[in-house]
C-alpha cells in the first residue's frame, strides 16, 4: 500500500490518500476524518507513522502545526490532538518535513525559519530546539557568493510518498 498526501489549496484535496500496489485507489482512500469535529487539513506536507501514530505536518499560514491521529483496530485513523504548533513551540513556521530518530523523537523542518525543532513523545520540545543551520562558508571570491543554501537538504528530493506495511 503506498500513502499519498495532497495539498491542494482551499478547494483542492487536502489529505492522505491510500493506493494499493498496483496503483488502484483503495475503496475508502482518504486516510484522515475531514468531520466537523476534526482539524482543517489545508497544506498538508509531511507525514510519519510511529507505531499506531501518524504525525502529519500542516504548514496551512498561522495555523502551522503537527496533528497527530491515532489508528483504530479498523485500521482508520481518528484525530488524537495537535502534537506541536506555532502556540506551543515558535520555530515549527511554515513546517515542511518531519523525521523520527530512534529514540522516538520527531524532528520537524521549518521553510520560513530554517530551523529543525526536536519534540520528545509528549510533544516537548528537545533541548536541541531552535538552532539555526550554520551559515555557507565565506564565498572564495568577493563577485560571486558560493550559492550553497545549508538548510535545504543536499541529496535527493524528499518524497510525499511513503510505502506503508501491509
């Protein structure tokens, strides 16, 4: 099953959407409620799942946030609480990606601050929180700066996909 999250804007689609192997759409492939009692899901980036957790990053203007749903024995996963948002820790602006070491702490990249926050279980923020990413080193030649941008990621590009177990 591969897991595919959309972020279309205030008409678009805004959500995870669930596709077998062979490309199909599930039967039911929205992931995530959209029910009144359950946050906008508007600019949806990143997503994790953590055990029977699934952070997504909501990088939607003020409201920036990561929500956290919680798997029922169904399989469907039902709105838990807002794990971490710009009320609770000011650097996750704007937040672009998530990752989760092996301590299971989540770690959440900001576009507009170039900062990556760390968050315990619990939602607390890591000690580590709010350290900028160290600046290029001087350029070599006083006409042109070297172009090297150190908090965007140097390798390949991140995937809004993500294989899930079967």
């Amino acid at each position: 099953m591969w897991l595919i999250s959309f972020h279309g804007g205030e008409e678009g689609t805004n959500n995870i959407h669930a596709y077998h192997d062979t490309g199909k759409p599930h039967d039911h492939p929205a992931l995530l409620p959209t029910g009144h009692a359950d946050p906008d899901l508007r600019e949806l980036r990143a997503f994790r799942i953590v055990g029977t957790r699934l952070y997504v990053v909501r990088a939607y203007n003020k409201e920036s946030a990561v929500l956290r749903y919680a798997r029922t024995p169904e399989g469907r996963y039902v709105f838990d609480r807002v794990f971490a948002s710009t009320h609770t820790a000011p650097a996750p602006v704007h937040p672009y990606d998530i990752a989760v070491d092996g301590h299971g702490h989540l770690y959440v990249s900001s576009q507009d601050t170039n900062v990556v926050t760390g968050f315990d279980a619990s939602g607390a923020t890591l000690p580590i929180a709010a350290r900028r990413a160290p600046a290029s080193p001087p350029a070599r030649s006083s006409r042109r700066p070297s172009g090297r941008c150190p908090a965007r990621p140097t390798g390949p590009r991140t995937s809004r996909a993500r294989r899930a177990s079967a």
